[in-house]
C-alpha cells in the first residue's frame, strides 16, 4: 500500500507514545490503530500491521527488565499462564480474520466501558503488594487467560488491561509485578497471531517498521520509569484510567459531539 512520505515520521512518534502507555497500562494502540486508519489502511489490513510493533516492545521490554532481581520469579509465574492464553491467542487470531469491522469496533467499546468501571470501583486494590504466588495455578485462572487470549488473537486493543485486570484482582499481583507479567505473556500470545496474519497477507510491513521503532524505543523509556520510580503504581493507574476513557471515546465516536 502507498503512503505519503510524511506519515513515517508520524507512525514513529505514535509508535512511541503506545509503546510508553502499552508497557505501563495498556490500550496504546489507539494511538497507532487511529493512525494507520486515517492513512487509509484498511480495518483488518491496520489490525495486523499493529501487531509488529507490539511484539517489538514486548522483546524490548523483557530484555531490559532481565536486569532487575524479580526477573526470574517472575517469568517463572508468567510461564504457568502463557499456555492457555497461547491457545486462545492462535484460535482468537483465526476468528478475527472474517469478522466485520464494525462487530469489532462494538466488541472493544463495550468491553472498554466495563473495564473503566473495574479500575474506577476499589482502586485500593489496584495499589496492593503482590499477596501470593500460588494463585494463578487456580483453573478459574487458565480459563480467564485463556479467554484474555482468544481476546487478544482477536483484537488486541485493550489486551494489556485485561492481563493486568486478571493479575491483580484475581491473582493478586501488585500492579508493577503484574504489568511484567504481562509483558511476559504478550510476547508468548502475540508471536504466533502475528504469523497467522503475516500468513493471511494482513500486514503492511512499512508503516509496521516504522511503528515497531517507535515503539520499541517507548517500551525502554516505560520500562526503566516501572524499575526506578516508587510511585510508578500510582502512575499505572492515573494512565489506565485516561487510556481507557480517550478509547470509549474514539471507538463510540463521542468526540463528534464536542464538535
């Protein structure tokens, strides 16, 4: 597909954006998804192109935290739960390649209002220490990762709230060990959905170069903040909240009304 020369510079600093917001929160891809629609692409073709640099900031994300002491224990813990969310990423990434965009759209949005309200009620429980590490071993837990997954295989925006939801409030992870977690796990999920789309031709390999530096960079700069800063889980929250809301926004075309 053909773009104007200036939407490179644009998909990188995009890419950049999501990259900080997907690595701290989630619903990043507003930004990027937003972008490669108005440069014409379309839905399914902007769906698959999206998935480049989300792998990217994963693979980037994980090699900076491997310095940090909470590594290991960790990956060890992601490792129980990459299996069924692994499965329902490969049968998610199937169903989405018929689905009519506008059943997508409604899918998102009304998922995304749900969430909002989850973060909103309680939000102590969103600053909580991790409580135990046994607790992702429950079978209520592989069928939530594994319906995150399908989620996620299916459309991917707004994965990374569902990840954190289910780590915190149901395996009772604090929000910053939850969030590696979750990195961890979207690595393992998005790998073999981004085959299934290269395979379908659903990829547009510039535009995603150009989103996957962009994004790469922003997960190193998210990264370093989690590691280094204290109050990095009250800051996970605040973006949560506002990704969250800028998406109910978009995908239900509020906007207009203000207009």
């Amino acid at each position: 597909m053909d773009l104007s020369w200036y939407l490179y510079p644009l998909f990188f600093f995009a890419g950049l954006l999501a990259g900080f917001i997907n690595t701290l929160a989630g619903n990043g891809s507003v930004f990027t998804l937003s972008l490669l629609l108005f440069s014409g692409m379309p839905a399914g073709l902007a769906n698959g192109t999206n998935r480049v640099g989300a792998l990217v900031q994963c693979i980037v994300s994980i090699a900076t935290f491997r310095n940090s002491n909470q590594f290991k224990p960790l990956l060890k813990n992601s490792a129980v739960l990459m299996i069924p969310a692994f499965i329902g990423a490969v049968i998610g990434a199937n169903s989405a390649i018929n689905i009519p965009d506008e059943t997508l759209t409604k899918v998102i949005g009304y998922l995304m209002i749900f969430m909002l309200g989850i973060v909103l009620l309680k939000p102590k429980r969103w600053l909580i220490e991790t409580v135990s590490r046994e607790n992702n071993k429950s079978v209520l837990n592989y069928l939530i990762f594994f319906a995150i997954g399908w989620y996620a295989g299916f459309i991917q925006m707004g994965m990374g709230v569902l990840f954190l939801a289910a780590l915190v409030l149901v395996s009772k992870y604090s929000l910053i060990h939850a969030n590696m977690i979750k990195i961890m796990i979207s690595f393992a999920i998005l790998f073999p959905a981004l085959l299934i789309y290269i395979y379908n031709n659903q990829v547009d390999w510039q535009p995603a170069i150009a989103l996957a530096l962009g994004q790469g960079l922003g997960a190193w700069i998210a990264t370093k903040f989690a590691l280094e800063n204290k109050n990095a889980s009250i800051w996970v929250r605040r973006i949560l909240i506002v990704m969250i809301l800028l998406a109910i926004i978009k995908l239900f075309n509020l906007y207009t009304y203000f207009i």
